[in-house]
C-alpha cells in the first residue's frame, strides 16, 4: 500500500505548516535565490513550490518520488523514479538535498548507498537535511495497535540515527516543532486514510477499532506538536 494520502488535505499540507517548515530550512541552511535544492521523497512537491517563491529561485528545483501525483505543484520539475536510481544517473549538483519523513522506507544498505550518492551530488557548502519523526515524547494521537506499531518504527528510526552518526560523524542536529490544532472528527478522517506509515498494514477492522478508541479517549479538540529530529550533513 502507498502513501498517497501522506499530505492531502492535513495540516502537512497547509500553508502555517509548509511556511514554518520552510522558515526553520532557511534559518538553519544558507539558500537563496541561487541556490539548486532536491526534495527526495516530496510528495505533491508543496515544500518545494513554497520555498521557490519564498527565495524567488531562479533555477525551478527538483523534486522526485516514486508516487505521482495529479495535483502536483507546477513550481517544480519532478522526475517519478526511485531516489536510488535517480541519484545514480544524475550529473547535477545541489545547494540542498532535502529528505523529509522519507527515509525510514528504505532498507539500511540502501540508505548508506543513498547518502554516499547525495554526498557527491552536493555544491561545496552544500547540506543534506534529514527530517523523521522525534523518537522520544512524541506527542501524535495514537490508538493502542497503532502506538505499538509507531514504537517499533520509531526504534528502527533511532538506528537509522545512529546509522548515519556513525558514518558521517560531525553532523548537526536540530528539532522543528509545529503546534498542531485539529478537531477529532478531521484526525479521525486522517486516520481512515491512512495518513501515516504505521496505518498502511493495518487491517480495516483494526482501524475501526482505533477510531472507536481515539473517540472514547481524547478530546473534541486535539492540540499536540508535531515533532522532527532534523540531521544536516555536509558535504
Ligand atoms: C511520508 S511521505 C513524505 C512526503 C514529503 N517529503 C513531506 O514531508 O511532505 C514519504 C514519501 O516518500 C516517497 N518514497 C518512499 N520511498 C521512496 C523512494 N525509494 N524513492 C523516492 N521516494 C520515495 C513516498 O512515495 C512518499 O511520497
């Protein structure tokens, strides 16, 4: 199953949450308006669209994923591929090479192969930034199957960390932190889409149960951040 509902119509997808997103790249990264940036894994490609105009970037970026979407911003060029292989062919360099909640779908050999790839894909200067999702107090609204299942990839994630400590040594880490206002009924939608990994396995009567236990334990109003550990690499 694929993610295709990851950033429809979420506060992913809203303009709060992709403007402080962008706001917390440009603080931390040096871009402008010259400046070649590369989201792997970019979904419908908002990020990239936001952050072309907000830098007024002469050089459209490039997005790439291995879902296409219909509804995809125009703002970008974007290649439907695997980021493997299109970092193998490609001959480009980059300023930034963004993966954001994208990396925890591969396997740990293919993530070194994709950051000694993206290493010699970077500008001198350039960074990698790796966002997932924060592995300790995680505050998203769980049911009991789903928050076991979120434990168990968010301990593969903290590996994945330390993966990369370990290979590239020296790197930065920062935290983005979004406060988060949605009413239950929205995140219950959110839910019977599937809207993040840890649901896609899940059997449709697993689902109606959690639904029927976020109903029974929270709040009409959900309020919770959305955290991310943010990795910058250089080159
Ligand atoms: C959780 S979504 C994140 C989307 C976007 N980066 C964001 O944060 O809004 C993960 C994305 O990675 C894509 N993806 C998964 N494996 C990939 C791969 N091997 N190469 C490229 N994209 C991949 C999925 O199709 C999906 O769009």
């Amino acid at each position: 199953m694929s993610l295709k509902n990851w950033d429809n119509k979420t506060w992913l997808s809203s303009k709060d949450y992709i403007s402080a997103f962008n706001n917390f790249l440009i603080r931390h990264i040096k871009l402008d308006k010259n400046s070649s940036i590369l989201d792997i894994g970019c979904g419908r490609g908002k990020i990239l669209g936001n952050i072309t105009s907000k830098l007024r970037l002469i050089k459209k970026p490039t997005g790439i994923d291995i879902e296409q979407h219909k509804d995809r911003d125009k703002r970008i060029i974007f290649y439907k591929t695997d980021a493997i292989s299109f970092l193998k062919r490609n001959r480009k360099k980059f300023d930034l090479i963004l993966l954001k909640q994208t990396i925890h779908f591969l396997s740990l050999k293919e993530i070194k192969k994709l950051l000694s790839l993206s290493k010699n894909c970077l500008n001198s200067g350039g960074r990698i930034a790796i966002f997932t999702l924060a592995t300790s107090k995680n505050e998203i609204p769980t049911f009991v199957k789903m928050k076991k299942k979120l434990n168990k990839s968010l301990k593969r994630d903290q590996k994945i960390l330390r993966l990369i400590n370990d290979l590239y040594p020296g790197g930065l880490s920062k935290t983005f932190s979004f406060k988060v206002k949605i009413s239950r009924q929205k995140y219950v939608e959110m839910i019977k889409n599937r809207y993040i990994s840890t649901l896609l396995n899940l059997s449709n009567t697993e689902i109606l149960k959690g639904i029927s236990e976020i109903n029974r334990n929270y709040r009409k109003r959900l309020n919770f951040k959305d955290k991310l550990i943010c990795l910058l690499l250089k080159n």
